[in-house]
C-alpha cells in the first residue's frame, strides 16, 4: 500500500483545482444522453429506475412487453439487476426516462387504478 507523503497532498490540491466545478453535472448530463439514446436505438433490452413509494424507493425494470420487476427496498437491487440480466438480456440499461411513465403510475395520486402491461417470463 502506497502512503501519502506531504507532496503528494499538494499534488492532490492542485488536481483538485483543475478539475471544474460542474465537472460532475457535466457527466451526468452526457451518461443521460448515452443512455437515452442507447434506449432510443434499441440497444437495451431490459431498461429499469427507481420510484418512491410509501415503503421506501422501488425498483423498477421494465422490457418493450411491460413491467418484469418491482422490488421493495428491503432486496439487494444489485442482485436483482444481475438476475435479471442472466435470465433476460445482459444489455440491461438505468434509464428514469424510460421508466417514467411507469414510476408516475405507481405513486399516482391514487383516483386511478393502476394499469401497468406486465412481461411475465
């Protein structure tokens, strides 16, 4: 393991200094993009995002057929992503924009039933 020396903290320093303050907006904005357009080409199979709900944030994945999971906060999403992708498609993409119509119905206000197309497989 490499210690830091008193040097290497005014290297970090300076670094810091060069990296831009909206650096980290700026690559989410682009990760957005790469990934809506990934979406639109139909490069993803399995596209998923969150939503929040009364028992906490959900986990939503969707195909082109409809809705193939909602996990509860209590599973380790990140297994559920892996299963999904051994038993579906690996090209499996975090998309909210895909998801939204979805996650909208799901924390609708309630005057509605919710209608949601569901991929059983």
């Amino acid at each position: 393991m490499r210690m830091l020396f008193d040097d290497d903290e005014a290297r970090l320093a300076g670094l810091k200094e060069l990296v831009r303050p909206d650096s980290g907006d700026r690559s989410r904005r682009l990760a957005e993009r790469f990934t809506d357009r990934a979406v639109e080409e139909g490069l993803g199979d399995v596209t998923y995002g969150f939503a929040e709900s009364p028992f906490g944030e959900l986990l939503v994945a969707l195909t082109a057929q409809g809705v193939v999971k909602l996990d509860y906060p209590d599973r380790d999403f990140d297994e559920e992503l892996e299963m999904i992708a051994a038993r579906l498609s690996p090209r499996v993409l975090f998309s909210p924009k895909a998801t939204d119509a979805v996650r909208r119905e799901l924390v609708g206000d309630g005057a509605d039933p919710v209608r949601l197309a569901v991929h059983l497989s």
